[in-house]
C-alpha cells in the first residue's frame, strides 16, 4: 500500500538509533523528506518514528525492521520501501558497531571478525547495490556512510571494527568513481570521537557525571559530537550543487583528545 501519496522525496537510514541516526532523520524530515529507519529494535523504532511524526506531521516516518548482517533482510526492506514510499534518493548507511573493550588479533575470534565487518562493511554494500538501479534511472542520488577515524589508522584492540570501516572508506571511493557521472553523490564521514549518545560518548559523559566533571558537563559540545551538529553536515553534503561535489569529510568535538591524531 502506499503511504507517500504526496511523492515526498524519500531517505532511508540504515542503523536507525537514538544519536546520528535519528539526528539524521529530523533534519531531513525538516525539508520535507519522509524517513525509512531501519534497525532491529522494534520499540526503539517506533519510539523514534513517533517523535518524528509529532514534529513533522502524521506520516513523515515509517521503520522497517531490518538485521543489517543479512542481504535477504535488507533486500526485503528496501523493496518494501520502494513500494510503500518509492524510489530512494538518500541511502544513509549509519550502522557500525565495534567492541567496546578492544581485542588482539590474537584473541579476536573468526565469527566475531566476520560478525562486525557484516555490519561496518557488508551491509553498505548489499544495501547500495539494492538502491543503485533506481537512483542510476532517475539520474540522481545521494550515498552517505557514517565512518570513524578507525577508517583511517589501525590502532590496537580494533582488529575487529577497522578493517570494515576501511573498506567501507573504500566501497565509496569505488561507487563515486563508477557512479558519479551518472548523478550519484557518495561521501564517507569520519567521525572522529565519542558522540553524546548511548554508546561510546555516554559512557564518557556517565564518567564525568560521576567524577563530578562540571565544566565538561556544561560544555558538553566541546567535548562529544553532538548528532544534531552532525546532521547538518549529512543535509549540507545531499544539498551541494554538482559543480563542488564532497567526497569525504572529517568532524571532531573542540576538544577531542582520545582519538584524534590530526
Ligand atoms: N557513537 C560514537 O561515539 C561514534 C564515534 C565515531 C563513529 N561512530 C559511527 O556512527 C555510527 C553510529 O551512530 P551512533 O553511534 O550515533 O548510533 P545510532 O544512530 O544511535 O544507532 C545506530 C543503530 O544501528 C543499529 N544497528 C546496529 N547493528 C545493526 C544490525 N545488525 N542491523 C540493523 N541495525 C543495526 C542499532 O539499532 P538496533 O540495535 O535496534 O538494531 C543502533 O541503534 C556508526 O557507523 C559508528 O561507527 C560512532
């Protein structure tokens, strides 16, 4: 059935949560887009698809759940999509996980190796070949990949999470040099820090919280990207003109000092 009567342009996010994902989402509903989320948490989504439509209009977002690890999973959802809202114009590959608590390669398991580059790395692949067709037929359409700074420097316990956001850096070198002249934007975005979400930049901010930390707590953009920050930079990059086209770009918090080697 469709739900798109009005043929809004349509992004999908893949690895749809509480930080970029959803920061990513409100910016483009904000323009007019409707939102495909895509995860594998239920509740999560439709919190998110509700907090959506509250601020954008009855309509505005739709979750499909998704296992980002399985082509058939993604394959099923993005079709669905396309039957629901249509065509694609914005793929958001976001999804990315890495263990918090690094390994050596020594310890670093097949499956766990195999497990985490299904998610940097297949992921983007099986979901930009599914959408490429019809972004390639409309003559437009735009690529993006949330990465990290673990894409560009190997550093020890990331044996594990590295090598996909490696390869995700170089997946979208290859769809810009095979795609780009037929209207196809991708750029890949280093994340270079924690971000002030659930994961890595919470665990920071529950530390100071505990430490008693004031003044990063009061400055707290100075210290965690902040997804809302970040979003813009996911709008200004689907919104160059073709003439000045953005292949990769990094962003990192004022004070940023755990990963950053620039
Ligand atoms: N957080 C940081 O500090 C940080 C720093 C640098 C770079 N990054 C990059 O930023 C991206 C994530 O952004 P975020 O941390 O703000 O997260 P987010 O947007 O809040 O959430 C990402 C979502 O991806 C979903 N996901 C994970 N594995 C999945 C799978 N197999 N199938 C379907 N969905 C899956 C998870 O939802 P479900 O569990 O519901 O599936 C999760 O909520 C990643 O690419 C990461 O490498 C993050």
């Amino acid at each position: 059935m469709a739900v798109n009567p009005k043929m809004h342009p349509v992004i999908a996010i893949l690895g749809a949560g509480p930080g970029i994902g959803e920061a990513v989402a409100h910016r483009f509903a904000a323009e007019g887009f409707v939102v495909a989320l895509l995860a594998r948490s239920e509740a999560k989504l439709q919190n998110m698809a509700q907090r959506i439509d509250i601020d954008y209009g009855e309509g505005t977002a739709k979750y499909y759940l998704t296992d980002l690890c399985v082509e058939e999973s993604i394959n099923n959802s993005l079709d669905t999509i396309k039957t629901e809202l249509g065509s694609i114009q914005v793929l958001v590959y976001n999804a990315g996980a890495r263990r918090v608590h690094g390994r050596s390669i020594i310890d670093t398991t097949t499956e766990e190796f195999e497990n985490f580059t299904k998610i940097n790395l297949y992921g983007a692949f099986w979901s930009t070949k599914r959408v490429l067709p019809d972004m390639i037929t409309a003559g437009r359409g735009t690529i993006l990949f949330t990465s990290a700074t673990g894409a560009l420097r190997g550093m020890p316990g990331l044996a594990s999470f590295s090598p996909g956001k490696f390869g995700l850096r170089s997946l979208c070198q290859i769809i810009t040099r095979e795609y780009q002249s037929k209207g196809i934007h991708a750029a890949h975005i280093i994340v270079d820090g924690p971000v002030d979400g659930d994961l890595i930049g919470g665990v920071a901010r529950r530390r100071w919280e505990q430490a008693g930390e004031e003044e990063k707590l009061r400055n707290i953009d100075a210290y965690l990207v902040q997804p809302t920050d970040l979003a813009q930079i996911y709008w200004f990059l689907h919104t160059q003109p073709r003439s000045a086209w953005t292949h990769e770009l990094d962003a990192r918090s004022q004070n940023e000092a755990m990963y950053s080697k620039i």
